[in-house]
C-alpha cells in the first residue's frame, strides 16, 4: 500500500520548505479564494437492503494509479487554498508571531530525567540538531554526587580516562540505516544489563524490525532478526528472548523464543490459526515469568510461561470473557491480577485486584484483595519489592497511595483499604492524572510517576515509599525562580524570556517541594452539566485571572472513545488563548475513561450518539451561562475526538463559530463497511459492527460523512491530516470536498484541509509551526465576528 502512497511526494515536499519573508511593510490580505472542487464519481455502496452512493470514494482507491494522479492534482489545490485562506484571513502573519511565543515556552528538555535500575542510570538524550534521540546509561555509583537531572550526561571518569556516559543505541544512525526515517517502538534491556532488544519502523516493509544489540561490544548480534515483531520480553536472565509476529493483516498470531548467541533457529512456540484471536505478551517486574495474554471475540486467557524455562509447559493462570483489561504481576509467591472482568458472572463498572498462590495457580484460584467501596474507582496499581501503590479516583479527585507488602497475615482479604495502612503520598491541587513511570528496578521503594493538571506543567515526581520522601525530577519551569512571578507571557515580553529546561530538584525532599503551579495566574473551575438525557457530564473549565471578563471566546474539547481520559493537561501552547482571554474547556463526555466502564460503554456502539448530545450541552452550558460569547465557542478534537466534534458540528452547527480536527476519523460507515488500512477488534467494539443491521442504523446516524447538513451555514473548520496516519488522508478530504458541496458554503468561514508530514512530531520546528497555524486560525475565525 505505501508504493501507492508514493504517488504523492511532491505535496509533502512543497508543504515545508521553509521560506524568510522580505522585510518591508505587509501587502493588505488578499480577496478569499475560490474553494477547489474535487470530481464526482458516484460509486454504489450496498448493505442491508439499503443502496446509496459515495461521489468521493475514488479518494480512497489507493490501488487505482489514475485516480491516485487525480488526487495529487487536488491535493495540490488543496494546499494553494489551504494557504490563500489563511493569508486572506491575516491568519499566516498571526501565526508567525505565535509560533516564536510557543517555540520560546514548548517543553524541549534536551534529555529525560535518568531512571535507575541496578547499577546503572539510562536516560535519552537529543544532541542540537538532531532530530532523533540517543539511549545512554552511566554508573550509578560512578561520582554519584555530580549526577544532573537535566544534564546526566556530563562528567568525565579520570582513573578510566573515558567517559562517563555510555551510549548504547543512537536512533539517529539507526533510521540511516532504514532510509533516512525510521522510530522505535520498543525496547527491552535484558536484566543482567548485557543486551537491548528493540524494534525499529521500517518503512519500505511497513512493519517493525526486531533487532538485539551486544551492550558490552556495541554490535547487533545475528539473530533474531524479525519482522512485523509487536512484543518482546526477555528469559532466562537474558540469555533468551520470547517474541510475537503478526501477519499481514497486523494480527499477532505467532510466538517464537530465540535463544541469543546461539545459530539454531528460533523456536516457534504458539500459532494461534483463528483470525479472531490475537496474542500479547510482557514479563512481570521480578522476570520469574512471562505472561502470555489470549484475546477473542469470544474470550481472553491469560497464561503464565516460567521465565527461567520458558519451553516447559505453560499454565493456565485465568481466564474471562472477551474483550478485558487483565494484567498479572508476582511478588514474593503470590500472583496479583488487576482486571475489569466480570466477577462471578456480573458484570463491573472498574478494575479491581485479586490474589493467588503461585504454586497453584488456575481460574478457580483468586480471590479479591480489597473490597468494594461505593464511588471509589481503582485505575491502576503498580508494585516494587516492598510496596504496591494504588491510583484510585473518587469522583474529580485523584488520589496516590501506597501499600506496604507482602500484605500482612492477620488481614484476611478481602478487606477495606483502610485495613492495610494506606499511606497517601503528596499531590497537588486540581490533579487531573497520575501515570506511572518506567520504575524498572523492581527492588528499588523509590518509584517515579507523572502528575498532571490543567494549571501545572506536567510533573516528573520520585517517592521514596520507605520515607514518604519525594522529589520533582523534572518539570517546565513557567515561574521566575526568585520572585515566582510568571514569565513567558505574550503581552510582559519585558519580564524576561522563558526557559523551559526542567529544573533540577534532585536536593529537595519532601517540604521543601515546590509544585510549580499557575493557580495564582490561571483558575480551574468544575461544573456538572446536564445532557440530552439527564446524565450529568464533567466540564473542567481553565482561564487567565487577568483577562477572565463575561462574553470570552471559548475552545471546547472532547475525546469520549475507547475508555481513554481526557486529555486535561497543562499544555504550553494553550497560553496564547488564554492570555487573550480564551476560556478552555473540557468535557467529559461518554465514551472517555475516567468514570468507569458503563461510562466507556454509555458512548461506545449504539450508544455513540450520547457522547455527541453531551459534547453539544456542554457547548450550550457555556453560551447560556455566559462563560463564553455567543458565536465565539469553537472545537478541537483529535483522532476519535475529530469523529466527536465533526458529530457535533453536523447536530448544531450553528452552535460553533470555528473547529479544529485533527487526524480525525470521520467516514465511519465506509471505513468499517471497506477498511482501506487494517482495523482491530477494539475499533468495532468501539464503533459499532455494521453487518449488524442495529448497528448499521446506529453508525449512519452518528458518522460525520452522512450527515452533513444541506444549505446550512457550517463553522469555519481546519482539518489537518497527513499520508500515514491511523485514518488516511482521503477521510478528511472527503468530508471537506462533501461540507463545502452541501452545506451553504462561505469563504468567510472557510473549510480548510491541512497536510502534514510524518515527521512533525519528531521535529520542534514543524510542532511548532502546526500549533501555530491551528491557533491562529482559531483566533482569526471568531475574533474577526
């Protein structure tokens, strides 16, 4: 598929070449352009009794070498209209200057904070002007006392007469290698420290490539050497590594071990023949055993392989119905199993955790460790030798705590949280989520986890569960470190210029922490707001104390698919709206994660509509209440949220002045009907089975594509998209060409396709510049009203 992709490199070649404007006085913005108009050819789509025609469905016929040359020319036009829009709205001149506000403040830490495992630190590292980043490691014993979080590089060993640092893979020479463009999507370091396997993005194969490197000699050992390769972990105390391969179609179906240094082939241990079946595998964090997880459409099983013999027999540890989280670590004799199955036949709104003895290990062994407690929502664990720490959510509120283990034997389980002694660690205020980080040292009780808010950059936080001790690691620095006073501001250039290196805080400890939030400058407020049905739907709003007046302009986002939360975190580039008195809100609407699994499955299938009828009330909410002016709230949804927002645009699309889609999926019915690039279970359990006739009915009430409002004034939109993206570039072309046929269409409010390249997110530069150009258009459409 991607040779056919191939038939379009001149557009990506155009869109960013970078070019200086002369100096001199700005020509007045020209007349708004004429909107390209792609050809119609009307193809019959038949399913359910039910026939009717798509006009642009050859946007999508990548096998077609004609109408591939045919979509080159419009996307070239889309490009020229894409930019004439924009200067004609003056949106080109504004993005320019917001783009050097955001390069000034946009996180660019040079390297990751260091993360010990054993006697080493590993940490990555971006050397200036390259575009991929360089894995490295140094003692952890070596001049401990000189280690920098932000600069873990430096120092010099004298008695050795080297370096400290040790680079172990340089992703800069390995895309070389693989043609100029490759990333890596895992990597494992086996646990004595001697090898790292990893794969690598190979696009000439569209697949990833597994490689093992020798750490000691620097070179890549013979084999393995796989394709298609989607999980690794390590055996034998790394003297063996276990592998998946997927097909063609992206199913993992094959598990093989490879015993390294050794010219014998691998050893396939499982092939799994049913299309519906897919196989995962990782390794629990004391790598006593490999565990093997099976999903269907009609069940999930979860197998324990021992990691110091992985050929002998595997043991069926669980099993479950279909489609279910379960995740199965060890400590000390016993198995944890973290899942959101069905217990004892009833269905669970959340995750919980049960217990059994690895000696006899089976379906019928567990037993819930805490009970159940109304309103409390487990949403993850994680463990080291000595504790296991729970991220539990009650309501908005977030809470982190640990638990000291093994569990003590007095407490038969199940039993209440508050049985086991919970130790609550340090937050700060309006946290929006807590990610736990690598913490591969699963003997050492410091563990690192990421804390978020909408009013603090995220926070890269150490604790230390023996002491209750901690320390921010990393963090983007918003606030002067003398007098606390933000800086970075649009309109106080003055002030001083941002720096965005996080702050090394390696010294503090618990007290002595500074949590580096902008509450004093940027308020968060909560509301429940009322859906269609009555359903009460989360909305965080964030806006500038200075600028906050009635009547401000307002973005709205939403997500609300596959169980995810919503993305609520301090986000830099946001400051340009709001230190122009933008309001930014965020609705939690069915679909999402955060709530449990009815509200996942409130807004999944059939029920997609809710989570569109929610997003809708809430944009109501905001215009009724005043907190935004009328004919000034705009969208931004991404990927999934694109399908959201587009949903919600064709409902009341006089209810928004502008959007924002990003990548975003928007002909659902077609793409589930004829996946053009392979889908997965999840996406059907998400969206719906159209060769159910119920869910047919469901996906063509919701789908962007065919509900496009004839002769109605729609909202300025800007689509971005790009020629390797999860949903191709044609989805959103063909929305935009069938909004601009349908709707009463006005250059005013223009329709705008934006192409991107595939390496933006690798370059600070293009990110950037993406930001940039998104939030002026944003500014331009509905301050110009």
């Amino acid at each position: 598929m991607r040779r056919h992709l191939d038939l379009l490199p001149r557009l990506l070649l155009r869109r960013h070449i970078h070019r200086r404007s002369k100096p001199g006085t700005s020509p007045p913005p020209p007349p708004p352009p004429n909107a390209p108009r792609p050809p119609q050819k009307p193809e019959p789509i038949s399913i359910h009794g039910e026939t009717w025609h798509d006009s642009y469905a050859w946007m999508g016929s990548l096998s077609d070498a004609a109408a591939m040359r045919h979509m080159d020319v419009h996307m070239e036009a889309e490009e020229k209209y894409a930019e004439a829009c924009l200067a004609a709205a003056g949106a080109d001149r504004l993005a320019r200057k917001l783009q050097l506000e955001m390069a000034s403040r946009l996180a660019s830490e040079a390297c990751t904070p260091p993360a010990r495992w054993g006697p080493w630190l590993y940490y990555r590292r971006t050397d200036e002007g390259k575009q991929y980043p360089v894995l490295c490691r140094r003692s952890a014993a070596l001049h401990e006392e000189f280690i920098s979080y932000s600069d873990p590089s430096a120092g010099f060993d004298f008695t050795a007469g080297k370096r400290i640092e040790q680079k172990l893979v340089d992703y800069n020479k390995e895309a070389e290698r693989f043609g100029g463009y490759s990333y890596e999507e895992l990597s494992e370091v086996s646990p004595d420290h001697r090898f790292i396997a990893y794969t690598m993005y190979d696009k000439d194969k569209d697949s990833f490539t597994l490689m093992v490197r020798d750490l000691v000699t620097g070179t890549l050992c013979d084999k393995p050497r796989a394709d298609r390769v989607s999980n690794i972990s390590w055996a034998m105390d790394g003297k063996a590594l276990i592998y998946v391969v997927t097909n063609e179609e992206r199913r993992p179906y094959r598990l093989f071990c490879s015993i390294i240094g050794s010219n014998k082939d691998d050893i396939l241990m499982l092939e799994e023949p049913d299309d519906n079946t897919y196989l995962n595998i990782r390794h629990t964090k004391d790598f006593r055993f490999i565990t093997l997880n099976v999903f269907s459409d009609t069940h999930s099983k979860v197998y324990l392989i021992r990691a110091s013999d992985p050929l002998s027999r595997m043991t069926l540890a669980w099993e479950g119905e279909s489609q279910v989280h379960c995740i199965i670590e060890h400590h000390h004799g016993h198995l944890y199993l973290f899942t959101d199955a069905a217990r004892d036949g009833v269905c669970v709104n959340s995750h919980y955790l049960m217990q059994s003895d690895v000696q006899s290990p089976g379906p019928k062994s567990w037993t819930n460790v805490l009970l159940e407690e109304p309103g409390i929502i487990l949403e993850d664990v994680d463990f080291c030798n000595t504790h296991m720490v729970l991220v539990l959510r009650q309501g908005r509120k977030l809470r982190l705590c640990s638990v000291n283990l093994p569990l003590p034997e007095n407490i038969q389980v199940p039993s209440h949280l508050s049985d086991f002694c919970p130790f609550d660690l340090p937050l700060p205020s309006h946290v929006c989520q807590i990610l736990s980080g690598p913490n591969y040292d699963y003997y050492s009780s410091t563990m690192r986890f990421t804390i978020s808010s909408p009013v603090m950059p995220d926070a890269v936080v150490d604790y230390n569960l023996l002491n209750g001790k901690w320390q921010i690691v990393q963090q983007q620095n918003m606030l002067h470190e003398r007098t606390k006073v933000l800086y970075g501001n649009a309109f106080a250039s003055s002030m001083g210029k941002l720096s965005s290196d996080g702050a090394d805080l390696s010294s503090q400890d618990s007290g002595d922490c500074d949590w580096n939030e902008l509450s004093d400058y940027y308020a968060c407020e909560y509301y429940d707001v009322p859906s269609k049905d009555g359903v009460l739907i989360p909305l965080t709003l964030v806006y500038s104390r200075k600028h906050k007046q009635d009547g401000n302009p307002g973005l709205l986002h939403g997500h609300g698919a596959y169980g995810e939360i919503l993305d609520r975190r301090w986000r830099s580039e946001l400051k340009s709206l709001l230190d122009r008195g933008w309001v930014v809100a965020y609705a939690d609407v069915r679909g999402g994660g955060g709530y449990g699994k009815e509200w996942h499955q409130d807004g999944a299938r059939t029920k997609k509509m809710n989570s569109i009828y929610d997003f809708v009330s809430c944009g109501e909410f905001l215009l009724e209440k005043g907190i935004v002016q009328q004919n000034k709230l705009a969208g931004w949804g991404y990927s999934a949220g694109g399908l959201l927002v587009a949903s919600a645009i064709n409902t009341r699309p006089d209810l928004f002045r502008a959007a924002v889609l990003k990548v975003p999926f928007l002909d659902v019915c077609n793409t589930l009907l004829h996946p053009i690039l392979p889908l997965t279970a999840i996406d059907y359990e998400e969206f719906g089975f159209p060769v159910d006739h119920q869910e047919f009915i469901a996906i063509k009430k919701y789908s962007p594509y065919e509900n496009i409002q004839r002769d109605v004034p729609y909202p300025a939109v800007f689509v971005t998209s790009s020629f390797n993206t999860r949903f191709g570039v044609w989805e959103a072309a063909k929305w935009v060409a069938k909004v601009r046929e349908l709707t009463k269409y006005d250059p005013e409010r223009p329709v705008i396709l934006n192409l991107t390249t595939d390496v933006v997110e690798e370059s600070k530069y293009l990110e950037t510049k993406e930001l940039a150009t998104e939030t002026a258009f944003l500014i331009k459409m509905v301050n110009n009203t």
